[in-house]
C-alpha cells in the first residue's frame, strides 16, 4: 500500500496548479500536530514538486487522511 500512496503522491503532484487564494494558511508544525492528536493520523508519503513545493498525505488507521502542501519559504 505505500508504494502505491507514494505514487499516487507523486502523480498528485506532478498535476497540482499553486491556487494561493484558496489555500488556507496554517502552521505546518501545528497542523501536523494537531492531525496526529485529534484524528490518529502519520506521514505516509512525501514528494517535492518542480515547483519546489512539498506534498505530504498522512491517514489513520481509521480511514481518514489529508493532503498537505507546504509552499517554500
């Protein structure tokens, strides 16, 4: 199954447009904390895209999961 999370992150990726009015801002940090905390989940894949871009997908045990995508800087 990862190998095919990584893929799939990857290919995401390669295909995502930068759409900055419509990302929500938040500390990765905190975010990433509070996805552990409150819904279970870890880091499953990470890529970088050529737009210098990281793309991260964490999921649960549960059945949830979320695409992070941190701009540089």
């Amino acid at each position: 199954m990862r190998p095919l999370l990584i893929l799939a992150t990857i290919l995401i990726a390669g295909f995502a447009v930068p759409a900055h009015a419509q990302m929500p801002c938040m500390d990765r940090q905190k975010l990433v904390t509070n996805l552990g905390a409150k819904y279970s989940e870890t880091k499953q894949g990470w890529g970088i895209g050529s737009n210098q871009y990281l793309y991260e997908v964490f999921s649960s045990p549960n059945g949830t999961w979320t695409f992070i995508v941190t701009a540089p800087g």
